[in-house]
C-alpha cells in the first residue's frame, strides 16, 4: 500500500532536529536511551526534589523514587522475574502503582497496567493472554529485594503492554516500546511548549486512571522528565480535585471534559484560587464549543490545549494549540512533530479513515498477528477512526468507523455490549449506540427488541450485564421498541437510523 502523507498545514510546533529514518518516519533526536536512563537523568539532575506525591499518602523526592523502584526490581528478580517477563500493574493510582511502574522498568522486564474497572472476566484474560511472571495485586506488599537496575535496554525493546477493549469482546495488547514511550514524552513537551530550563518548577496533578496512556504517557512521564512534580489524585472525587490544585499549587492540569465540567459545575468554585495554573489540556471525549469558553474564562491564566491519541499510538498524535482552541473548538488539532497523518479511502466530503505514522506507533498487538497486519499496514495505523483534515492541516474526527462509543475518555465498543446482550433476560436483539451527552461527550444507549411473548425488564438487563462488563460499559440509556431493529438489505444494523430515531427517557439509575 502506497500512502503520501497529508501536509502538516498550520501546525505552529517546534520540529528542530525532527529527521527521518530509512523507513521515512520522523524521529526525534537526543531521546534518552530507555526510561531506565529517563528517570536516572532526572535522579542525578537533582535527586532531593520532590518527584512524586499520593494525595493524603506519601511524598518521594527523586532519590527515594529510584532506590525504592530499584528494591521493587530486585524483589521481582529473586521472585524469578526475568528481563522481558511480563508484570501486570492492578494496584490503584498511587505511589505504589509508580513505583511497581518503574520497578518493572528497572528488572527489566515489561509492565502490563491493567485497567482496574473491568470485570474479573476482562482481568482473567489479560493476565492469561500476556502470561504474567508477576502480579502486583492490591493489599499485598510490593516485591523488595537487593536495589537492581537494568541498564543494557534499548529503545526498540518491548516495555509495556496496555489492553485496549476490543470489538469481540477480548482486549488487545499494545506492545509499547521505549521509543514510543519517550517520543510521546517529546511531542508532550513540545505541543504544550514547556520551557525546559523552568520544567522541574511544573506541579501537575494526575486526575485520570495510571493505567491509561494519557495518566501514564502523557503525565506522570512527562514531569518525571522534566524533573517536575508529579500529584495523584489516588480516587477522583470533585472535591478532592479541587483543593488539591490549591494546596499542591497545581501550575498543569491535564484531564477529561467531564472532570473540568463537573468542576466548574461546583457550587463553591470561586472560593478555590486556580489562577496557578498555566496550562490546560482536555482531550480523550468530544468537548461541547461552550465548554471549552467556560474552561477560558474560570481558568484564566491557563493556555489551553486538545490533545487526540490513542493506546496505539502512545498517546498523542494531534493536538490543538491555545491559539486555535476558541475559534476550531470541534478540532483535535494538528499533527504532532513526528507525525504523518493520511486519509484513506476518501468520500466525496472529504471523509476517510484516519492512518497514523510515526516513532509513537506501537510495536503490534500481542499474541494476535491477524489483528496486526490488519491494524499496521506498512508503517501506518489504521485507527478506525472517520476524520477529515482542513487546509490549515487542523484534523477533525467525525465518527468512528468501528462504532466506538467514548464516554467521558473510557473507550467503549458496541459490539461487546451487543454481545454481552445476547443472553440478557427478555433480549431477542440489541444495538448499542452513543447517546450525545453535554459532560461525558456520549453515554451508552441500548435499544433492545423483546422475545415474542415477554417483557423487557430494563433494570434485570442492567444487572446482568453488571456482572459480565466493566461499569462504564453498561448502558445509562434503555429504549425498548417492539418493531424489529432497521436493518439494510446485508442484514446490518442501520445504527444512524436508530440514532436519529430513538427518543431516549432519563438516564437509569443516575448514570
């Protein structure tokens, strides 16, 4: 497949040093050779500043970070972790969660974050499918052993893996190596314009779950790099967010939609003094034109950005300067420095799905070639998702070519809901649809057809599928209609019908 690379337009980012390899993907120059060698630059820059702290737990200043991630290490290693042995991650954000991190990175093996909101099914087949050596499992202690650093890694080595759902109802594996890790750690620094030589003075605060990239990547990676210090919020709660940007004097934030709209929505906002922070960035869910106005005005020192990614890709792949943000609200930006955006299979209005190529890119899927070769096309991603790139170069999704549902930055397909469906009492067909939402972005909508002869009993059906996915699958909306579902000649759903047909009641149970 011959693909050219759409023009980069507008795109107001620093590309100095950026070339290209034999292949013709850009790289950056300089990257440190592992993270292993990311986090000891920072130690030996200065190894008394404050590098992590757990919002009502502990505080690490960068020494006590490496020599407690290097016994972590050296306690994987006498439990019979091997370089490149898998370490799945199902602690809770956290100092302990960074510090299995890293501990994982320092034995040298690769670390597998496990998204702790699946259900135990979901969990099961992660740690079957990457073959786990070692889990780290809440309310049991981190491995300790002699301090170990593995320092003989290479940037094309295999470093973690982070499952994606996935649209049979089995999550993927990215294998993310420590190029793209650090490349996205680049381009971060890069689109928000950090200025190095203050980096170490940033405080960000981490919001969102450590096992997604955005947490992970494009965060705690992030300040760790600069020398900065990194905040976790352990269990997010609005509240707790706010005073925590107050009295952690947060200067980042980096989060979902919904978190800022919940925020704002807050009756005592005023009485928090959030003029510290300097920087904004949003992304992972659709963002409604008002809410990126109001995120203007009640943060008003802050440049705001829109950053777009996907685990694919380690994170970030476009993003949308402050200089653009009020006036292409509706746009995920331009395409960062090291990366090639095409469009494949264009429609007469521009539309086409969106390919992606870059030093971000990850290495494949594991264990699963076919869903490779079909994904990673010579040197490109295809990302599934429907877009179009103006003549500026600004890139906008306009829908997702698997159905993918985004609620509030949790990615979820509707073909696992379906089939999760398939067997709820009283359910003879089931499509699964976005439901638009002013905070989330989208919620879950089910439309559900009844077995001839029965009743749908919409809250039984929530229950069931509660113990089979995790809970930001489950719908918030159930229509039950008794004519069949639209269907086109081919048998296939016709879903936009159902979306613009379907009249949708109060969301059930408060979600």
């Amino acid at each position: 497949m011959s693909v050219e690379p759409l023009p980069r337009g507008a795109a107001p980012f620093d590309t100095s040093g950026v070339w290209r390899d034999d292949n013709g993907v850009a790289q950056y120059p300089d990257l440190p050779g592992s993270l292993v060698e990311l986090l000891r630059i920072s130690v030996e820059r200065d190894p008394e500043h404050e590098a992590l702290v757990e919002v009502g737990g502990e505080r690490l200043t960068y020494r006590q970070l490496w020599d407690r991630g290097a016994r972590v290490a050296g306690g994987l290693a006498e439990a019979g972790v091997r370089p490149g042995d898998r370490v799945a991650n199902l602690l809770p954000a956290g100092v302990d969660w960074v510090l299995g991190f890293f501990g994982t990175q320092l034995a040298g093996a690769v670390a597998v974050p496990v998204n702790t909101r699946f259900a135990q099914p979901e969990i099961d087949y992660v740690l079957d499918d990457s073959g786990a050596a070692a889990v780290l499992r809440p309310g049991e202690p981190l491995p300790d052993g002699p301090p170990r650093s593995a320092d003989d890694l290479g940037l094309d080595d295999l470093a973690a893996i982070f499952y994606t759902s996935g649209t049979t109802g089995f999550p993927k594996g990215a294998m993310t190596t420590h190029r793209n890790f650090l490349s996205n750690v680049e381009t971060a620094i890069r689109v928000t314009n950090i200025n190095r030589a203050t980096g170490a003075e940033q405080r960000g605060l981490i919001s969102v779950p450590l096992f997604h990239v955005t947490g992970c990547n494009s965060q705690l990676l992030v300040y760790l790099t600069l020398g900065a210090a990194t905040v976790v919020l352990p269990k997010f709660d609005v509240q707790a967010f706010l005073r925590t940007i107050v009295d952690e004097r947060i200067n980042q934030l980096t989060s979902v939609p919904a978190i800022y709209a919940m925020a704002m929505a807050q009756h005592n906002f005023r009485d928090f003094d959030v003029s510290a922070v300097t920087k904004l960035s949003y992304g992972g869910a659709p963002i409604a034109p008002a809410l990126v106005e109001r995120i203007t005005t009640m943060f008003p020192n802050a440049r705001l950005g829109n950053g777009f990614g996907l685990t694919e890709t380690a994170s970030i792949s476009t993003y949308l300067p402050h200089e653009w943000a009020a006036d292409h609200p509706d746009s995920v930006g331009f395409a960062a420095p090291v990366v090639d955006l095409a469009i494949d299979a264009l429609d007469e209005t521009g539309v086409g799905e969106l390919l992606i190529r870059g030093p971000n890119v990850v290495a494949g899927y594991w264990n699963k070639p076919e869903a490779t070769e079909a994904a990673f096309v010579d040197g490109w991603l295809h990302s599934g998702d429907l877009a179009r790139v103006d003549e500026n170069g600004l890139t906008y999704v306009v829908d997702r070519a698997k159905d993918m549902i985004n609620r509030g930055g949790e990615n979820v397909y509707s073909v696992e809901v379906e089939n999760a469906l398939a067997g709820a009492p009283g359910v003879a067909e089931a499509a699964v649809v976005g439901v638009p939402d002013d905070v989330m972005g989208e919620k879950v909508g089910a439309v559900l057809v009844a077995v001839p002869g029965t009743e749908i009993d919409p809250m039984a059906v929530l229950d069931y599928l509660k113990e089979r996915l995790a809970d930001f699958k489950v719908p918030q909306f159930v229509s039950v209609r008794t004519d069949p579902l639209p269907r086109n000649p081919g048998g296939k759903i016709l879903k936009r019908t159902l979306r613009d047909d379907t009249t949708w009641g109060a969301p059930l149970r408060g979600r």
